[in-house]
C-alpha cells in the first residue's frame, strides 16, 4: 500500500449483505470502491457486535486491494495480530479504548499493518498530537461508533481542518467515517479529509444481483467530493 493523497471511497460493509460478504466484497471493488472498510463491533466499546478475525481472513481473499479494518473494541492489543494474520492492511483502534494508544499503534505497525488511530466526535485533535510520528491513518468518526445510518456531526469538519493543519506534510491519511453522502462529502474533502468511508449511502438501492447502484453512488460521493468548491 503506497502513500496517495488522491480521494479514496472506502465502502462499509456493515451496510452490506451479512450472508454475502464475499460476494458484496467483489460487487463494491468492481463498482470503483478504492478500499474496503470492515467495522469490528464488540458489544462493550460500543453497542453493538458484528464479527472478528475470522470473518475478515474468510473475505480477505474477495478483497483485491485495501482492507482497512476498523476495531471498536475495548481492549484492542491482545486481538491485533490476529487481525494483521487475517490480512487487514489497515487496523484501526480508537484512542478511547484504553489508556496506551501509543503502545498499541506500535503493535500495529509491529504487526506488519498501518497504523490507524480513531477519534469519536467528543475527543479533541490533540489527543493524536504526539502519535503523528507513528501513524499512517487518522479517523475522524462523524457520528458515535456503533452502527450505520446515522446523521453527519457538522462539528467534526473544524475538528478535520485542525487535524490537516497538524499533520502539515506527512504522508498521514486524514479518513472520515459515518453520514458520509454526496453532501457531506465536500464538506470533509474541503477540509482536508482524503478517505471517506461511507455504508449506508453506497450500498443504498442495489445488490450482489444488481450492483450497478453501487456503482452509481460510489461515483456521485466522489464526483461531490473532488468538484465543489464549498
Ligand atoms: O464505523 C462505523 C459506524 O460505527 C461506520 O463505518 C459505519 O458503517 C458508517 O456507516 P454510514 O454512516 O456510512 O451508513
Ligand atoms: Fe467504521
């Protein structure tokens, strides 16, 4: 995975067909998806629970390009080498699952992964402050973990325009994830954000049989986000 700035749309599969990963994995790349973003939920971070290890090494071999793996569990470092041995090319933790982020962006990379560090809406960017050196992705969630669906928090752009501001020129992707849609696109994208994870607004009137919508609200996210000027 090399370092490109460019807008990334990373689908969620949380929005897809629980009894179809593999095949919805194959719909959404086929369809323009640039990474494939799998949110691990376990009931106590936050309430909900979708799958784990097992599942993301079952759909890696559906994946072509990026799996980038979103962990909201509490506690996340004795489940990271599982998931690097499950093929995530990016592991994801937030910085409120438990008091030793930096050590865990260390096991991240130590694993072989990226190193992505989560924010919920409530958290400030300074807590990533001191991990810049040690991190390849920022996520800045734009609505509280749990589930798809939910409203964009228009209070989180100033938080993205902090965070570009931070990183200056570090190869550091700045990732936005919930109510991402083509009107919230822009607003993130202008701000500074480069990879926007969206569910329920891709996976949104299609499906494994007819997945040419997928297609459709792929594109319209990103024509959104790379062409208006807000
Ligand atoms: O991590 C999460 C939710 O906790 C996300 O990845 C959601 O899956 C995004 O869904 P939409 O808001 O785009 O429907
Ligand atoms: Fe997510």
């Amino acid at each position: 995975m090399t370092f490109n700035r460019s807008i990334k749309i990373a689908p969620s599969i949380l929005s897809a067909d629980f009894a179809n990963f593999g095949a919805e994995c194959e719909a959404i790349e086929a369809q323009g998806a640039d990474w494939v973003h799998v949110d691990v939920m376990d009931g106590h971070f936050v309430p909900n629970i979708t799958f784990g290890p097992a599942t993301c090494a079952a759909i890696r071999p559906h994946i072509k390009g990026v799996m980038d793996v979103h962990l909201m569990i509490a506690p996340v470092d004795p489940y990271i080498e599982a998931f690097a041995n499950a093929g995530a090319d990016v592991i994801t933790a937030h910085v409120e699952a438990g008091p030793h982020i930096h050590r865990t962006m260390q096991a991240i990379r130590g694993a072989g992964a990226k190193a992505g560090v989560a924010l919920n809406p409530a958290t400030p960017a300074s807590a990533v402050e001191y991990l810049l050196d040690m991190v390849d992705l920022v996520c800045v969630m734009t609505v509280n973990p749990g589930f798809g669906g939910q409203k964009f928090i228009h209070s989180q752009v100033e938080k993205v325009r902090q965070l570009r501001a931070m990183i200056g020129d570090r190869p550091i992707h700045i990732e936005i994830d919930g109510g991402v849609d083509p009107t919230t696109a822009p607003l993130v994208a202008n701000a500074g954000a480069d990879v926007l994870v969206a569910g329920s607004a891709v996976f949104r009137g299609g499906s494994v049989l007819d997945p040419a919508p997928y297609g459709a609200n792929i594109r319209s996210i990103r024509e959104a986000a790379t062409s208006i000027e807000v």
